[in-house]
C-alpha cells in the first residue's frame, strides 16, 4: 500500500500530534486483533458450510485489520 502522506506546513496539524494520534490508533487496532482472536472459535459453533466460511470471514477480518494497522505505521514512521 502506498497512501498518500501528509506534508508538514506552517498552518497545519503539528507532527507530533499526528505522530501520537497515528500511534495511538495502530495500538487500538492491535488491541482490537488481540481481542477478536480471544474469541472462542470452534467448529461446533457452526452448521455444513458454515464453518468454512467462517474461517475464510475470519481470515478476510485479520488480512483488513493487518492493512489498517500497515496504512497507520507508514504514517507513523514517515511522521516520525
């Protein structure tokens, strides 16, 4: 992913405040991944097919909170 990252300007938000904020928001989405893999997830939970799409669901989940969480590092680092 290549977002489009902010340029510093004498009117604009202070990088270390968009530094922290980035910050803080990949430690809210590493939390909430941490939180989601703490539910219990079993095969009985689900009926036929159902599990295997459960598990395709689940992955889909993990694979967008991981872009998230990459979109906000590169903010991060580039701010830092």
């Amino acid at each position: 992913m290549n977002p489009t990252l902010p340029v510093k300007t004498l009117h604009g938000t202070s990088w270390q405040s968009l530094c922290e904020d980035y910050d803080n928001a990949r430690v809210a989405v590493e939390e909430a991944a941490n939180a989601i893999s703490k539910i219990e997830f079993n095969s009985r939970d689900y009926i036929g097919e159902g599990w295997r799409n459960a598990v395709e669901e689940r992955a889909a989940i993990f694979k967008k909170l991981d872009e998230v969480r990459e979109y906000l590092m590169t903010h991060a680092e580039h701010l830092s």
